[in-house]
C-alpha cells in the first residue's frame, strides 16, 4: 500500500475537504481489506511493544 501521497510533513496545512474518500488503493473487496487491515495492526502491535520496550512505559 502506497501511503506517501498520505503522509503530512511537519508544519503543512491540510484540507480534508479536497482528498478523496472513495480511493480503495487497488483493494479488490471485503476479504482483502480484511487481510491488509490484519496486517496493519499487527505491524502497529508490533511497533508499539518496541516503543513500550525502550520507554518502559506506555507509549501515547
């Protein structure tokens, strides 16, 4: 999944109101989201136990 077009830099102003809603990024149907979606938390899962680990403390 391709999420660059997605991505704020620092300091930009973002108007919600001019990006798409309806953009799938070439998902075919239901059960494919729900695999890209599993695959997303699971990476944040894991994102977020490293963050824990190296703060020893929740991570918000």
């Amino acid at each position: 999944m391709k999420v660059e077009k997605y991505l704020a830099k620092p300091g930009d102003k973002i108007n919600l109101s001019k990006i798409s809603t309806d953009n799938t990024q070439n998902i075919k149907d239901k059960f494919e989201a729900a695999k890209v979606l599993e695959k997303n938390i699971e990476k944040m899962r894991e994102l977020q136990n490293r963050c824990m680990q190296a703060t020893n403390t929740r991570c918000f």
